[in-house]
C-alpha cells in the first residue's frame, strides 16, 4: 500500500525559511511525479510546486523566485524550500504523488502538515 508522509512544517516569521519533505512508500515502480500543494483557510487546495522525474519542474507564480522544489529519485523523496515566505503562504501543504502504470494514473496524497507565517 502506497503511503505519503509529510514532515517539517511549523510556525515562522514573515521572511523567514522553512523546508518541507515528504516521502512516498509502498510500491516498487517510480512515481512520475511529486508535488505540493496547499490549502489555505476557506480556499481551495492549489498547485505549488511540482517536480517530475526528469526533474521538470513548474511553480504557482506566487512563489517563484522564492521556493525550489527538489527530488531524490532514490529515495522516493520530495522537497520544498520556502524562502522570503509571506503571511499569505499560510496553510496546509499536502504531499501529492502520481504513478502510472499500464496506461492508468494514480495519485496519492500525505496527511498535510501546517505552515504559519506569522506578520
């Protein structure tokens, strides 16, 4: 059974850093993609970041130029690197990642894990 874990959000001040992780398990093929994704209060759940195998990358415009998403194909781990964060980057950051396998996509999502910016 394939399992996504989060880990390492937290409370910060406004302009400070913060790096989030997540690590898939539980299949022995490699997942096409990894990606975050957040929530904050009352809106909906919106595109990050997102990372590829290839390590193709592609980011909300909010947050270019100040996160970076990294991968360790070995690992089954993704990383995001959340720099000059704004109060408005608040929310729960969820894990996604996608496998295809015989034509068929499967996507499967962390627990979440909170990120607080505060001003």
């Amino acid at each position: 059974q394939v399992r996504v874990v989060e880990s390492g959000g937290g409370l910060v001040q406004s302009g400070g850093s913060l790096r989030v992780s997540c690590t898939a398990s539980g299949t022995i093929f490699d997942f096409n993609a990894m990606g975050w994704y957040r929530q904050a209060p009352e809106k909906q759940r919106e595109l990050v970041a997102r990372i590829t195998s290839g390590g193709s990358t592609n980011y909300t415009d909010s947050v270019k130029g100040r996160f970076t998403i990294s991968r360790d194909n070995a690992k089954n781990t993704v990383y995001l690197q959340m720099n000059s964060l704004k109060p408005e980057d608040t929310g729960v950051y969820y894990c996604a990642a996608t496998l295809k396998v015989a034509r068929r996509t499967y996507d499967y999502w962390g627990q979440g894990t909170q990120v607080t910016v505060s001003s």
